[in-house]
C-alpha cells in the first residue's frame, strides 16, 4: 500500500505544532510521533507514489522497497529512545531541529528521484547546524559553522553532478548509476562528504563533540548512515568504494587511538564503522548490500547507546577529557554497565549485535577472492575492540580515580540507555527479526565454531595489546591535527589574500577615483580658462627647450582669472567636453 502521507511529513507536522503545546505534552508527542512513523513504515509494500512536478520533471517523494524500510525502521527507533533521552531539556529549539533533521533524513531514504533526494539533503545540513549551536559556546558556533561550509560545499558538488547527469541523460531517476562519467563521481564525491570519507572526514570529529548532549545522541545516526543508503542505492560495486572504505576504517582506528577527549574517540570510531559499510557498498553483491544495511542498523544503536553513556557523564559532571575522569564506576555503575554493552556490541563480541552484522560485510570480501580486503578489515576491527572496546569504558569509568562522585543520570536517560543496550543484546543473540528485514535473502550464520574461535582470539589479541602498551596510551593533553588544518589555514590565507587584492583594489580606487581625481577636477574647473592657459604655456616653454620663468605669468592669469575677465563660454565648452567623455565611456 501507499501511505496516506510519507513518514518524514509526521515528523514535520510535529515541528510545526510543537511550539504550540504545553510543554507537559510536548514529550508526548516527541515519542508518539516515531512510534506512529514505524508502524507507518511497517505497513508500507513496495510501491511508489507521492508523485509531484518540479523543474519540468516529475519526481516520486516516495519510493518504497526493503532497502529503503530497513533503514527508516532504524531511524524512528533512534528518534524513540533519543527523545525518550532528552526529556529533561526545557527549550524547544533542539526538540525543533531534531524533528527537522530526522524528517529530512526520512525523505532522503524515500526519496524516488535526484532532485527529491538534493532537497532533502540540504534541509539536513542546515537543521543538523542548530543541535551544534543550540550548546551556545563560542567552540559550538565556530564548530557550527565549519560544518554548514563543508556540507554546503558537498552539497554543490553534488548539485553539479545531478545537474549533469540530467543534462547528460535527461532522467532524474534515482537507482544504480550504470553511467560512470564526471556527472556521477560528482555526485558520488558529494555523498562520500557526508559519509566523512578522508579528506573531507574532519567536520566529523570537529561538529558532534560540540553538539548538545542530545544533539550528539541525534546526529550520529542520520547523515553519514544517509549517505551509507544512497552509496547502496546509486553506487554498489563501484570499487573504488572498496579502497575508500578500508583507508575509512584505518584512518578513524588511528585517531580514535590518539584522542583524549570522550565524544571525540566516539566520533572517529565513526569514521571507522562507516567504513566497513562503505566497503560493503563497494563489494556491491548481495550478501555485501545485506552486511552494510545490517551494519548501519547496528551502528545506530549502539552508537547512541555508546553517545548515551558519554553524554551522561558529561551532564553529571561537565567534564569530557578522559584526563579529567576516572574512577566513576563507583557512584555510575549502571552507565557503565550500559556504556560497556555498547563498547562489545561495536567490538563484534559475540553475544552482542555488532557480531551478527559487521562479519557479513568480510565474509562477502572472502567470497569475491578480495584477500588483502580481508586483512584490512580484520586489523580496523582488531583496532575497534582498542580503542572503542577497551579505551573509551577504561579510561573513562575507571583507570585514575580523580575524584568525581557525580551519581547517575536521571531515570529517563537510564531507561533509554536500557532500551539500546536491550536491544544490542538481543539482535546478538537473536538477529533473525533483523535479517528479515534486509533487502536480499540471507544466508550467513554469525555462530559457527571456527568464526566465533576466530573472533574471540582476534578480542583477546587486542585486549593483551591495550594492556600491553598501556603505559604508550596513557592519557595526555594533546590536541589531534587532522585534515581539517589544510581548509582552516587554507581558509585563513584565502582570507588574507582576499583583503589584500579586494580591499587593495577598494583603497586604491577610492583615492584615486573618490579624493584625487575630484579634487583635481574641482581645481581646474574653478578657472579652467586660467587654467587651460597656464598649462598651455607650461607645454610651450617645455617644447622650446628654453626654461624660462613663468612665476610672473601665472600671477597675472590668476589675477586676471579673480577679475572674471575670461569669457564663460571656454568653461562651459570645456565642461561639456568632459560630460561628453564621461558619458562616451559609461555607455560604450
């Protein structure tokens, strides 16, 4: 069946009518609104509809399949237990851009054509901002802004693209790009800037660190999991895909390993889990598409399970360097119990649902002979389990006690951390709800002895290697370079050149055009037969070769000139004369 609306319109409509509430009400609606959109979701057989005329084109708001339900059942369940976490905030104006955001995120992942798809896009990089700046802090405005210029910036790349390939082919249809020409690496370079692939990876780990609380709990699901989508839906067996993905699951392993602040170790284990989908996007064979949707469903939740349990240190405590904490096991246990679920669940320990979803995207590396894929995936998740798995609990909950006797977080931010460590258990143990709902039959079995020996002896590897090289990773004040020093030393030498040629170019028209050249017309214009006649005898006296004195000339012709006694006639002709040129010049 059609719905009678799509998914992202309920999401809108409750933006529009949340300031008008009670705010007894508003956490009401802000969970009864995804709990209507899933069972909207749930109802939904694979059609398309919603079809509107734009541009001369007719566009589909709504195009419904597996691949794309898998991914909106994910994002109304993040946005539940998300709100169900923020019930404490008193202001609107997170709630406003959540509800934006997720409504976007929604119409992208319905979305039937290219241009359906850009709209919506846009509304998410600008929506997405206001969770950034809603924290108020001179850090979040900055960081805010970075972010807007760097989607913008994928955005347009992305524009471009679509724009070609629609004047190349003249469809907008949004489904695997056969064409591989500049329209579609266009296009597929726009998508991998929201996905955070390197070089374009910084605004990542710069923008959710600064978010609110729950404005990180809420970002960490939608836009690079939206460009995951769009990479299976457009790009699947691009190869090239491959090679971005594992640099992806490397280069956020790395930095993860050398961060000292909390949500920042979260924000780069991003980049590496994103990687692994990206990849699977790249193997582009079924049981390759079925891992990276399985994966991104996955990641959201305990993503958010793992954003939950920083975010609620940082609001008992206010601290978020792990040089500041420690030791909070002691009056947090239950955020420790539940932020330690998260940490196995993104280990792919088995027993927790990242072991059921991530093994599918390397084992269909195996099954295409792609080896050295293998290998690269099996160190980043080696590397997972150091720096997700064991450093972010350790150092955060435990190693040097500072201290800090903050106590739990209020029980509606415990209950939503239950609910995703819940549900993380559950599709470990059980994942065949999630299998179900993939876009291709599945025939994968996470639980056979040799993968689950092989996999606790790749954890234990890894857990001998952090204590082993505990006293190497310590925990020190340093600040990571990352690929963002290039744009902003970049954008600072623009900046200057910029001011120097513009602004050089405004000085020096203004003295020239504005002071000089007025004020000299205004001399001559004073006299101008005097004037015409002293320049005239200047010329002469030059031209003879003699040099005489013309101090006692001049003084008679201004004399003369204080007299009135040259016709007024020369100084109208001479100024007509100049009008004529100036509007000679105007109109050619």
């Amino acid at each position: 069946m059609t719905a009678l609306f799509p998914p992202a319109v309920i999401f809108f409509a409750a933006a529009l009518l949340l300031p008008f509430i009670p705010r007894s009400a508003r956490n009401l609606l802000l969970l009864v609104v995804p709990i209507i959109a899933f069972f909207l979701i749930a109802s939904l057989e694979p059609s398309q509809g919603w079809h509107y005329r734009m541009f001369g084109f007719d566009l589909t708001l709504q195009r419904i399949d597996k691949l794309s339900k898998v991914f909106g059942y994910v994002f109304v369940i993040n946005a539940f237990f998300a709100f169900m976490f923020a019930k404490h905030l008193k202001t609107i104006d997170e709630h406003l851009a959540a509800l934006i955001y997720i409504g976007a995120s929604l119409g992208a992942v319905f979305a039937g054509d290219l241009i359906t798809l850009y709209l919506f896009w846009e509304v998410m990089a600008i929506s997405s901002a206001f969770l950034i700046l809603a924290r108020r802090t001179k850090k979040s405005g900055q960081s805010a802004f970075r972010y807007v210029m760097m989607h913008l910036f994928g955005g347009l790349i992305m524009l471009a693209g679509i724009l070609m390939y629609i004047n190349n082919t003249g469809s907008v249809a949004f489904d695997g790009f056969a064409l591989r020409d500049l329209s579609t690496y266009l296009i597929l370079i726009g998508v991998l800037v929201n996905a955070a692939a390197p070089p374009f990876s910084a605004w990542l780990s710069d923008a959710y660190p600064e978010a609110t609380i729950t404005g990180g709990i809420i970002m960490t699901a939608y836009t690079t999991k939206t460009a995951v989508y769009t990479l299976l839906r457009g790009f699947a067996g691009w190869e090239v895909l491959i090679v971005v993905g594992c640099v992806m699951a490397i280069y956020g392993i790395i930095y993860a390993i050398l961060e000292n602040d909390m949500r920042r170790i979260l924000a780069y284990s991003i980049i590496n889990q994103v990687g692994f989908m990206v990849c699977g996007a790249g193997i582009g064979t079924a049981l390759a598409i079925n891992g990276a949707a399985a994966h991104a469903f996955s990641h959201i939740i305990y993503k958010a399970l793992l954003w939950m349990s920083a975010g609620s240190v940082l609001y008992m405590t206010g601290k978020s360097k792990c040089t500041d904490l420690g030791g909070l096991y002691k009056t947090m246990p239950l955020t420790m119990i539940f932020g330690t679920v998260g940490a196995l669940a993104i280990s792919s320990f088995p027993g927790f649902s990242g072991y059921t979803s991530k093994p599918m995207i390397i084992e269909a590396g195996v099954h295409e002979g792609l080896y050295w894929v293998w290998l690269v995936l099996e160190i980043a998740s080696a590397g997972v389990f150091l720096h997700a798995g064991i450093k972010f609990p350790y150092f955060v909950f435990f190693a040097k006690d500072n201290g800090l006797r903050p106590g739990e977080p209020p029980r509606h931010m415990l209950l939503a951390m239950a609910s995703m460590a819940f549900l993380c258990v559950f599709l470990g143990i059980y994942p065949q709800p999630l299998y179900d709902i993939l876009p291709y039959p599945v025939d994968f079995h996470a639980y056979s002895f040799e993968h689950t020996l092989n996999q606790l002896q790749l954890l234990m590897f890894s857990a001998l290697a952090f204590f082993l090289l505990l006293p190497m990773l310590k925990r020190t004040e340093t600040i990571s370079i990352d690929s963002d020093w290039f744009y902003r030393m970049g954008g600072r030498l623009f900046y200057r050149f910029t001011d120097w040629a513009f602004n050089g170019l405004n000085r020096f028209a203004d003295e020239l055009i504005v002071k000089r050249i007025p004020f000299r017309l205004t001399q001559f214009f004073t006299e101008p037969g005097g004037n015409v006649q002293k320049h005239l005898l200047r010329i002469i006296n030059e031209g003879s070769g003699e040099e005489r004195d013309l101090s006692e000339t001049n003084l008679h012709i201004d004399r003369r000139s204080r007299r009135g006694t040259y016709p007024v006639g020369g100084g109208v002709l001479l100024a007509v004369i100049f009008l004529a040129a100036l509007s000679y010049l105007f109109f050619a």
